[in-house]
C-alpha cells in the first residue's frame, strides 16, 4: 500500500513539474550544451532513479533532489543515515547508462532539520542574482538549496562563467556554503 501511495505522489509530482514548466524547459532545452537526445536519455535516468527511491523504504526519496548530466547522476539532499546515503548511491550506480555518481548528502539529526531555513526562497534569490547577470546564460546553471546549503549544477562553457555562478551564490545572504558541480564544456 506505502510503495502505491508513493508511486501517486511521484506520478502526481511529475505531472505538476510538467505542466509548471513547459516554455521554461523548451527554452532551457535549446540553450542546453547536451544534444536533445542526451538530455532525454539524461532525463529518463533522473526519473529512473527517482522512482527507485521513493519505492525504497529505507531512503526517504522525497528528501533526495536526483540530477543527470551527461551519464553522471547527482544526488542532494538529506539523510539521517549512512545506511540511506549508501541505499541512495547503489540505486544510482545500478542505472542503465550511469557513468558516475556524485553526492552532496547532509547527514542531518532532528535537531538540524529544526533550523529555520527557507531552501526555495534560498534558491530563488540566487536564480534572480544570476538572471540579472550580465553577459550569463543563467539558465544553464541548476540551483539546490538544502539548509543553506547551496548546490550548483549545470554545464557552462568557461571556467569565468563557472566562477562567477559560485560567486554570486556566495554573495547572496543567508547562504552557508556552495558546492559547485558544475561542468565546463
């Protein structure tokens, strides 16, 4: 009955993240350094792994934001064990296509998920830094805020313009730490 609830609320989940962003993601499409085959292919494995975590009951799949770029799958979010960061990755690795696995995982205790932080607002504020950006594709830049952590995601086409994303997250108050897996391509 849990993995049927969980499979609605994927299901439902996907169909919200469709709807929401058609014209944005037809742009970010045809801005993307990867052909549109890759980006399927890269999209499916994303679902893929998705899924897999949220029928697994031992990893909290909602906790866990999945990326694919290129065959590389990206993992960020949340744990409380390391049982479910290693649950997490083996999904991952045992994706058809999955070159490689990187994680930002925090391991959190209830008193860390306690603190006051608003991830999207987080996010949003970086997102308008970097459109306002002059000379920056922003949207070749994917943006993971968990507790003030801020994660950068993306391929860009210099190192310039990978500094200057980190650098402009950076800037942006109530931001604890980025890590960039940004790719230059």
């Amino acid at each position: 009955m849990q993995k049927k609830s969980r499979w609605l609320a994927f299901a439902a989940l996907l169909l919200c993240a469709v709807m929401l962003s058609g014209c944005y993601s037809a742009y970010r499409a045809a801005r993307d350094e990867r052909s549109l085959g890759t980006q399927m292919d890269d999209a499916k494995r994303a679902a893929n792994i998705k899924y897999a975590l949220l029928a697994d009951d031992t990893v909290k799949g909602l906790d866990i934001s999945v990326s694919v770029y290129n065959g590389t799958a990206y993992l960020i979010g949340i744990v409380k064990q390391d049982l479910q960061r290693e649950v997490a990755v083996a999904h991952a690795k045992a994706e058809e296509g999955v070159i490689s696995v990187k994680t930002y995982l925090l391991n959190v205790n209830d008193k860390t998920l306690g603190e006051s932080v608003d991830d999207t607002a987080l996010a949003a504020k970086i997102r308008t830094k970097l459109i306002k950006a002059e000379d920056f594709e922003s949207t070749q830049v994917k943006i993971e805020s968990v507790l003030g952590h801020v994660v950068l995601l993306g391929i860009v086409d210099s190192a310039a313009d990978r500094d200057r994303a980190i650098a402009i997250a950076r800037s942006v108050e109530g931001v604890k730490k980025v890590k960039s897996f940004i790719v230059i391509q």
